[in-house]
C-alpha cells in the first residue's frame, strides 16, 4: 500500500514482525497541534504550542520529503528529529533545536 501525493503519502510500516499502515496528510499537519493542550502543565504546552508554529513553514516541505519515498517515511516515524536534519530540506538549525528541545520537556513530562 504505497500513495503518495504532496498533500499525502501512506505506505507499509514492518517492525517486530506486525505490520502497520502509516499515513501522512498535510491537512491534518502541524496546525492541530498549535491548538492542544496535551498535557496538564501549562509551560510545557506553550514550549510545544512554540515549536509548532516555528515548524509550521517547513510542514509542506517534510511532507513533500516524506512522499518521495517510503524510507523516507519509516525514517520519520523512527526518529522524526533525525529525519528532519538528514532530509536537508531547509529548515533552520534554530527551528530544529527548539523542536528538539519541546520534544525532551514532553518526554520528560510524560515519563514523571
């Protein structure tokens, strides 16, 4: 099951013997996040709530990466930090650091 569209791209996902079907939609991007509280620690969302609308620019370019290929995709939903950096599609150092960054405060968060 491989589609892949600039506004979307679904394929196969194999890991520990189960298989899944992944799929990404552009219209269902960054922009819901913005406006979720996904935990109960109001600085926590802002610092995430920051770092999407830092990212938003850049969503149709990660998508656009994404589609090109299903590696692509897997490497995104391994470690989405990662693909982002090694894609080289444009975005900011800056922009990656402060994803980075609301990334280990929700872990952290999640974890306690």
């Amino acid at each position: 099951m491989e589609k892949q569209t600039l506004t979307e791209t679904s394929f196969q996902f194999n890991e520990n013997g189960k298989s899944y079907d992944v799929s990404f939609h552009a219209n269902k991007g960054f922009s819901s996040m913005i406006t979720s509280n996904i935990t109960s620690d109001s600085t926590v969302n802002k610092k995430i709530q920051e770092a999407f609308v830092a990212l938003m620019p850049y969503e149709s370019r990660i998508i656009e990466w994404i589609s090109r290929s299903a590696d692509n995709g897997q490497q995104y939903v391994e470690n989405p930090m990662k693909a982002m950096q090694d894609a080289n599609i444009g975005i900011p150092q800056d922009v990656i650091q402060m994803v980075k960054e609301a990334s280990d405060i929700l872990l952290t968060t999640l974890k306690k």
